[in-house]
C-alpha cells in the first residue's frame, strides 16, 4: 500500500482522493511514520434497478373500483 504524509495529504486531498477512485487502491496516511489514516475506495454498489414503475403488475383489482361499496341508506344509517 501506497504512503504519503499527512502534509503532502493536506496539500493534494483532491487529487488522491481522484487517484483512489480511479485506480480503487487504498493511500495510507501517515503522521512522523506512523499511520493516522487510510482512504479506500467506496464499495461498489449493486444498481437497485428503477424506481418508477418497479410495483407494476403486483397489484390486484377485487370487484368493481368505480361503483360504491354499499347503498347510500347504508352508509346514511352508519353516520
């Protein structure tokens, strides 16, 4: 694994952090010698597929939508 000094870090974060994602190999960073900190690349993550859309066709239609559930005397009486 790769070593640089929390100084030479400080000054060119941006461009290791560019270096890690592209080449996905670890930097350590170290303190008079001695490791402080490691940057990884992120794990990879698995696409979650399409939101839009992604029920369709798992729903299921019981009787009529359109048409009321009782009589309207029954529901009168209810309230």
């Amino acid at each position: 694994m790769k070593e640089i000094g929390i100084s030479e870090f400080r000054a060119k974060c941006s461009a290791v952090l560019d270096k890690v994602r592209k080449t996905r190999k670890p930097i350590r960073v170290t303190r008079f010698g001695k490791p402080v900190a490691e940057v990884v690349p992120p794990s990879l993550q698995k696409e979650t597929g399409r939101r839009l859309g992604s029920m369709v066709g798992t729903g299921k239609i019981l009787g009529d939508i359109v048409g009321p559930i009782g009589s309207w005397e029954d529901w009168e009486a209810s309230h």
